[in-house]
C-alpha cells in the first residue's frame, strides 16, 4: 500500500493507494509541527505494529472510519470505559504512543523510564496490556522522526512524503 501525505496551508492530505489499486484520500487539520498520521507510520514500523492505524488501513478501512470503528469495539473514554474488543488492541496502543512522541515533537524528548511511565499510564487508562519501549528501539524512532520533522518542514504547500506500507 502506497501512503502519499501532502502538506497543505490549512490541512494536509492524505492519498492511499492500495495493493489492489483502489484509492482513498482523506484531509486532516493541522495539529502540531508535524502529521500525526506520518508519526503513526514511525511509530508501527518500529514496533512492527501488524494492526495499528496503517494496518487497519491496509486491512481495507477508510481513515475517516477509524474512529467509529474504535468507539464501535470498546474504545475507553470519559463516558464509556470498557475492555475494548481484541481486534482493536494494537490500534489503540499504536494510538497512545504516538501521543508520546508527539509530545516529544512539541516538546523535546523525556527519559527512557520517563516515556515508558507515560505510556503506560495511557495504556492503563485504554484498558490495553502494555509494549515495552527499549533504548535502541527509542532511538530509531526519535532518529526518523527527526529526520522526517527536518523533511516536512522544508517541504513547500504542496509538496509530499511517501511511504510503502509493508508490515
């Protein structure tokens, strides 16, 4: 599956084309210096996250039906905090770690045992078991974010980053 993100003035844009040809785009406001969906790309490589965002994507989704998709199957929120169903497990951890490097984007990164408290109060609060962040496997992440953040920051309205989704 072929990710295209493209950088707009107001939003970004995002182009999916699927193994099978078929393509979905969708749009997404600016939140932060950087695409939270090009985190999330970082974040399940690493990981080897198989049903994460992207993976559910590749399984045939549409983004824009993530959201549904999760609150459909247990997601935990301020008003309903359920055990969320096993099919959505890797999607919501892939979901709370790409908060905490965000943060990192925003603010600057936090000691290994600091990240991994974080992330496991918010897998907590998800009901979802914990992944256990290593050095090394950190280090890659923040090292191809940065060097993503340097890219995307370069990139003129209009220009775009290009991913092939294997996992």
């Amino acid at each position: 599956m072929r990710i295209e993100i493209t950088k707009g003035k107001t939003e970004d844009f995002i182009r999916i084309t699927r193994t099978n040809g078929a393509v979905a785009d969708t749009r997404f406001p600016k939140k932060g210096p950087f695409p939270h969906d090009l985190v999330h790309v970082v974040v399940e490589e690493a990981l080897q996250l198989q049903q994460g965002f992207w993976g559910t994507i590749a399984g045939g989704r549409h983004p824009e039906d993530i959201q549904a998709l999760a609150a459909a199957l247990g997601h935990a929120s301020a008003s309903k905090a359920e055990v969320p169903d096993p099919s959505i497990i890797e999607l919501i951890q892939a979901e709370r770690l790409v908060e905490c490097f965000e943060a990192e984007i925003w603010g600057g990164p936090a000691a290994l045992d600091d990240l991994q408290s974080v992330a496991d109060a918010a897998f907590s609060q998800s009901r979802v078991p914990r992944i256990v962040l290593t050095e090394a496997g950190v280090a890659g992440i923040r090292a191809r974010l940065a060097r993503l953040s340097a890219e995307w920051a370069a990139l003129p309205v209009g220009g775009k980053i290009a991913f092939t989704w294997t996992a």
